[in-house]
C-alpha cells in the first residue's frame, strides 16, 4: 500500500506540474496580449490626439494669416503652436503651389500639357476643352468640345459646363489621353490661390528644369507668399508631434480656407484632409526634353 500511495502521490505532483505549467503558459499569453493592447490602445490615443493637435494647429494659424500676425504665409514656419502635450509644426502646403484646373488660363493650360510631352496641336486642344467643360455657355471654342460634343460621343451623356469639382475629373475631358492625366494629377488641384503651378514643385514633381519648358515664361513663383486679402486662399499643412517623445509618429492635415474680411468670422475652410506623400513619376510620365 506505502508503494502505491506513493506512486499516486507522484503521480498528483506531476499533475500539479502541468497544471502550473499551463497555467502559466495562459498567464503569460494573457500578460502577452495585454501588453499588445496596451501599446495599441496607446497608439490609437496618439493617433487620436496627434491628430486632433494638428487640427488646432490649423486653426491658429488660419487666424494667425487672417489677422496678419503671421506677415506672409510663408513665414508661417516661425509660428509656435504646442497643446495637451504635443508641438506643432507649419508649412505652405504643395496645393497652394499646384496648377488650378478652374483657375488657369487657356495658354498656362497648354503650356502644362507640352510641358508634359504633349504636342502643340494637341496641347492646344486639350486646353481649349479644359475651358469649355468649366465655363457655362454652349460656345465651343475652336478645337474645343461642349455638350453636344460629349453628347454624341458618349450615348447622349451630357457633361461639364460647370467648374471641376475634383482634379481626377480632368479624365473626363473630352479626349483627354489616360497617360497625360495621370501625369499631370500630380501638379492639379481644385484648392488653388492661382492659376499658374510653381516652377520648383514641377521640378520636384517631374525632375525636370521648368526653364527648359516653353511654359517657363508662365509660371510665376511664390504664389503662396502674398499677404492676406479678402477672397485669398491659402493651404497650410500643421504637422504634430508629441513634445517629450518626438520620434513616435505624429499626424498631419492639410487644411485649405478663405479669407473672408468679416470681424466676426475672417476665415473659413474650404477643406482639410491628411496629405499624401506625391506618386513617383514613371516611364508614362516622360516629359519632351525637346522644350
């Protein structure tokens, strides 16, 4: 009997064992998993704030620019903005260099194109469609197209005489080469102050020197560098990040408003989104070295 309560004891501990082993295989997975949400509970709380710091930053810059205490938007990098713990940071935003689809006359529209490696005729016509789509008569221009002309083309489809809504929709332009589109996106936008895109981020953009481009003698610099006016747009990206940890990722929005000149509300959004960081020009996107 001595023997076998013996061998029933043993047999109790290695159980036991197991049992401890399991149990604090479960306690660790379980502490494990805590950890996990902890650090995720903790990253959506920064996204979060970061985001919603970057958020205020806008705000005190866009009243900063609209009562002049900035001076010039792109003085706006000297501007110091911190709250609930994270500092923000400010710059002009690329949109505010971008060509304006609704805002660019028919000859920076046409140099654009050849810029991008579209032939005189062809660039000619494109720009001439571009302006038809956004005026509200029915006149075409010559090699222009207005509704009718979408009309026959596409089943019946009556289309533009209206102002872009969206850069995307220049692939709606009667026409208009998929290729070309997607090159020229990169520069377009609808938030603009100017018709005229900045020759440094088409340098940025494309690699390419704007002076060896016909359009050269059309771009025009700093057009986001005028003081504030009623009417004037200005886009202003706040970058946040947390002050006492600043290599953890912060958040960023580009926020786009007006300039109103009324006392009691002298500015007003027109859009705030994140930015993206801009698309690698491929080998579709070729610029003619030609000029």
């Amino acid at each position: 009997m001595t023997d076998r309560k013996q061998r029933q004891r043993g047999a109790a501990l290695v159980i036991v064992l197991w049992v401890a082993l399991l149990l604090s295989a479960a306690l660790a997975v379980a502490l494990a998993s805590a950890r996990i949400e902890a650090r995720i509970s903790a990253a959506r709380e920064n996204a979060f704030l970061s985001r919603q710091a970057a958020a205020d930053g806008l705000e005190y810059a866009a009243q900063a620019i609209s009562s002049g205490r900035s001076g010039r938007i792109d003085g706006i990098s000297t501007l110091e903005f911190s709250i609930n713990g994270y500092e923000v940071s400010f710059s002009p935003a690329e949109e505010s260099e971008k060509l304006d689809i609704n805002l660019a006359s028919e000859k920076v529209l046409a140099d654009f194109f050849r810029f991008l490696g579209g032939d005189e005729d062809n660039a000619t016509k494109l720009a001439a469609r571009v302006a038809d789509w956004r005026d509200a008569d029915d006149l075409a221009r010559p090699n222009g197209a207005e509704r009718r002309d979408y009309a026959a083309a596409r089943n019946g489809e009556r289309v533009g005489n209206r102002l872009f809504y969206s850069a995307d929709e220049l692939s709606l332009v009667l026409g208009m080469p998929q290729t070309l589109t997607k090159c020229a996106m990169l520069a377009l936008t609808v938030f603009g102050d100017g018709g005229a895109p900045s020759s440094a981020l088409l340098t940025k953009l494309y690699n390419r020197d704007m002076q060896r481009s016909a359009a050269s003698s059309s771009v025009q610099l700093g057009t986001a560098s005028r003081s504030a006016a009623a009417g004037r747009r200005y886009a202003i990206t706040a970058s946040a990040k947390k002050t006492d940890n600043p290599g953890q990722r912060g958040a960023a929005l580009t926020g786009v408003f007006r300039i109103t000149g009324a006392q009691t509300k002298p500015y007003e959004w027109i859009v705030q989104f994140e930015p993206n960081e801009n698309s690698s020009v491929g080998d579709w996107c070729k610029a003619d070295e030609s000029g």
